[in-house]
C-alpha cells in the first residue's frame, strides 16, 4: 500500500493533471515492454504469479520498497548495492538517515510500497514521476528461513534505470540500491500567485528494500488485496492464466484538510474501486482512526484521479487499497536530520551577513 506522511499544512503537489490521460498509453508500452523482459511471465500487475520451489512455499516475505531520488554529483560515492543494519520505523526515517549518515544530499522520497510475496511471485508496480512512468519489478527469486534472494526491474521512460539479480537479504535487512539517472527528480519553486509548483530535473535513483520473512499465512498486502480487477457491479473477475492485469496508478492525490493546530498521530486505511475512466468510486474505511478523521480521509480519497487499471491492456475497474499516515513523533535520525537543517539554514544566514554584522558584541560582565 501507498504511505503518505500528510501534516498539518498541505505538501507539495504533483504536477498538474493537464496532459496526464494521454500518458495512460504510454504506461501500457512501459508495462508492455517490462513484461517482454520477463521471460515466460504471462500474468502480471497486483495479481502477481505464483511459480514456487520446492521446500519454499511454508515461507513468504513481506518486502518494503522506497524509490528515492538524490543528487549524486554533490553527494560521496555510494556502492551499487549496500547492506545496512540499521532498521527504520518510516520512508521518512529512512530518508533522515540517509541524509545524516550516508551524507547524501537532495534526498526525496518519491514512492513506498509494502507488499507480502511468495517465492517466485512477480509484482509489478507503477508512478507518475514527473513527465514520465516509472515501473518496478521485484520478484523474491529463491528464500529460505531468514534469507531471501531478490530480482528487480526498474524502468523509466523505456529505459531501464536499475536491473539487478540475486540480491541477498537477511530477514529484517535493509538493503539499498543504486540506479541509474533519470528525469523523474522534482524540483520544488514559487510560482505566479505565492503557489507552490514543481518541475522535472535529472537526479539518480536509490531504491531500499527491506524484507521480513514470515510463515506464507502471515503475509500482509497481498497482492490480490492491494488491487484486483472487478466487473461494473464491483464483483471480482477471475484473472485465467494468460491474463495480463495491471494496477490504477495515481496521478493525483488530495490532502486532507483538518482545523490548523489540531495533531493527529495514526493511520486510516481505505479501499475502493477505480472506475475505467479513473475515477475513485465505493470507498469504504478497512482500518478506523477515529469517525471525524476517517470521513475527511475518505473525502479526500473520492477526489484522488486515477491512470485506470488495464486488463490484457483494455481499461477496466479495479479495487485499490491507501493507507494514509499521519504526523508521528521523530525518530532519532528524523531529529538529527533537523538539526542539520537548522545548522545549514544558520550558515547560509551568517554568509550573507557583512563581516559587522557577523561581528558579536563584546559580553558584558
């Protein structure tokens, strides 16, 4: 499912929604030539295929994906693939940590995915990122009892970005990998009326992959639960082998609004069916925070605008699950981050002092 962390003042959005609709033929091509890499993969999307191995299928792993964005040429050198002992509560978290202890610097989360595979279960996965789709691929090729081998795929605008094989992780392991440069980084600016706007700027991909490995039964996020194609009465189709299904993709998002000043600490999980024209339609609450917090959440899930779920690459409806996270205490690396950012924000404040200026007052006794 998808986490957005939302505060008390709305973020940034993303980019207009002007031009998104023809797009959707573009992110059939990209999914239309990842699936060809596939070889001998006929089913793919959120309904995911099942090829287990012998003595694997008692066990399943419950992978968590952030897509990162950073900016390289300002940043240390960073190995392709890198294991860290370090484990993170949040994307959030996780992007502190980066910034503080790997010193990386632009660093954005651009996308989170949590979903529970089998061994040998494709799930392929898609964004909006600036003018273009990225697509994700990951598929838990071999996993054994408190060890997992991962293959993944990430392609952008038709080029592949990141392809690695046989990444070894350790049960609870966060494992971090280094892509390729690309268009998909954002840049943040002030626009005409004092709004905040966004545009594409080349920045190179960092993906993180944390898995816990469970008992099959304890997998969470399946990804027949994330999303699964339905006829026009909301009743699920079957997916008959041969099949090609892929997921709605966001295109845009909708804040909750609340009262300024009010905190609110927890997350709301929501479900409902995309409409074949992209609209959000059925939504009901899986997961309660609380009965005023559930129905602004809901509202703003209505007003989310959809690229529609495409079934052997015809349009149809499909349910999709978001989870909606709100502002939590900071974790440690989250607190260090803002003092990195408090001490920047004071040097650049001190250069552009006179040298009087910057002069301080002798104390006095």
């Amino acid at each position: 499912m998808r986490m957005n962390r939302i505060s008390e003042t709305d973020p940034a959005r993303g980019p207009a929604l002007k031009g998104k609709r023809a797009k959707a033929s573009t992110l059939k091509r990209l999914l239309c030539c990842t699936a060809i890499l596939g070889a001998g993969v006929v089913v793919f999307g959120q309904s995911g295929v099942h090829r287990s191995r012998p003595g694997s299928s008692d066990f399943g792993a419950n992978l968590t994906i952030n897509v990162f964005q950073f900016d390289d040429t300002k940043s240390p050198a960073i190995d392709p693939v890198t294991q860290l002992s370090e484990s993170f509560s949040s994307p959030n978290d996780e992007a502190a940590y980066l910034k503080v202890k790997q010193n990386l610097q632009d660093v954005a989360l651009r996308h989170n995915r949590l979903v529970g595979l089998i061994p040998g279960q494709d799930f392929l996965d898609a964004v909006l990122l600036g003018p273009e789709y990225m697509v994700i691929k990951v598929t838990p090729s071999e996993l054994q009892r408190g060890h997992l081998k991962l293959d993944l795929l990430v392609r952008y605008a038709n080029e592949n970005v990141l392809n690695v094989k046989s990444v070894e992780i350790d049960n609870f392991e966060t494992v971090l990998l280094r892509g390729g440069k690309g268009m998909f980084g954002v840049k943040y600016f002030v626009g005409s009326g004092g709004r905040q706007e966004t545009a594409p700027l080349e920045r190179t991909l960092l993906v993180s992959v944390m898995a816990g490995i469970v008992p099959s039964g304890e997998l969470h996020n399946r990804p027949g639960v994330l999303s699964h194609p339905v006829d026009e009465y909301g009743g699920a189709l079957t997916i008959k082998e041969g099949d090609r299904f892929t997921p709605p993709v966001v295109l845009d998002r909708v804040v909750p609004k609340f009262e300024t000043g009010r905190k609110i600490q927890g997350a709301v999980t929501l479900t409902g069916v995309v409409t074949p024209e992209g609209k959000m339609t059925n939504v009901q609450v899986q997961h309660s925070l609380d009965s005023e917090i559930d129905q602004r959440a809901a509202e703003a899930f209505r007003e989310y605008k959809f690229s529609p779920a495409m079934l052997n690459a015809k349009p149809i409806g499909a349910t999709y699950q978001e989870e909606i996270s709100f502002a939590r205490d900071l974790t440690p690396w989250e607190i260090e981050e803002q003092k990195l950012e408090d001490k920047k924000k004071n040097d650049n404040k001190n250069k552009s002092r006179t040298p009087n200026q910057r002069r301080r007052p002798w104390p006095w006794p």
